[in-house]
C-alpha cells in the first residue's frame, strides 16, 4: 500500500525558508517520479516540482523557479522541496504525488503560510 506522508510546513515570515518533506513506502520509491503539488483556497492543485527517479532531472513551475528546489534521498524513500525566499502567494497546502500506473496517490498535505 503506498504512503506519503508530508512534513515541514508552518508559518513563515516573507523572504523565509521552509524545507518540506516527504517519507514514502510501499513501492519502489527510486524507480518512480515524485512531485510536489500545491494548493490555495479556492484555486485549483498545481504542479510546483518534479524530479526523476534517479534525482538526476528536475522541473518547476514558473512561478517557483529559482526559488525552490526539490531534491530526493532514494535511501532514505524521502523527497524534499526546500522553500526559499518565500511570498505570500506560495501560501497553500502542499501535497506529495506518485503516479503508478495511473493511479495517482498523495499525502496528507502539509500547510504553508506566508504572512507578516
């Protein structure tokens, strides 16, 4: 049975950093893509990062380059997304995603908060 089970987020002031992350079991965790999707009140999910399964390929959304970096750990079945110079706009639940054959899981969602 696949888990995601995410972590690391909280209340952070703008121009901060968070590091999220996220532990997984019950597939073949370095064989797989992970990725990070986010989400606002009352805004559609959306992809934030990807990285391949050997972590030598990643990819982001616009609004996030060069401020976040997602990054894997395959020995340890964690992917992270380190958060930096933050804004108010990154303010969501963030989600941790696998796709295996088709089927999409996610975690529990871990909140963000961007604020003075």
């Amino acid at each position: 049975q696949v888990q995601l089970v995410e972590s690391g987020g909280g209340l952070v002031q703008p121009g901060g950093s968070l590091r999220l992350s996220c532990g997984a079991s019950g597939f073949a965790f370095s064989t797989y893509l992970m990725s990070w999707y986010r989400q606002a009140p009352g805004k559609e999910r959306e992809l934030v990062a990807v990285i391949s399964g050997a972590g030598s390929s990643t990819n982001y959304a616009d609004s996030v380059k060069g401020r976040f970096t997602i990054s894997r750990d395959n020995a340890k079945h964690t992917v992270y997304l380190q958060m930096n110079s933050l804004k108010p706009e990154d303010t969501a639940e963030y989600y941790c995603n696998v796709n295996i054959r088709r089927l999409a899981s996610w975690g529990q969602g871990t909140q963000v908060t961007v604020s003075s």
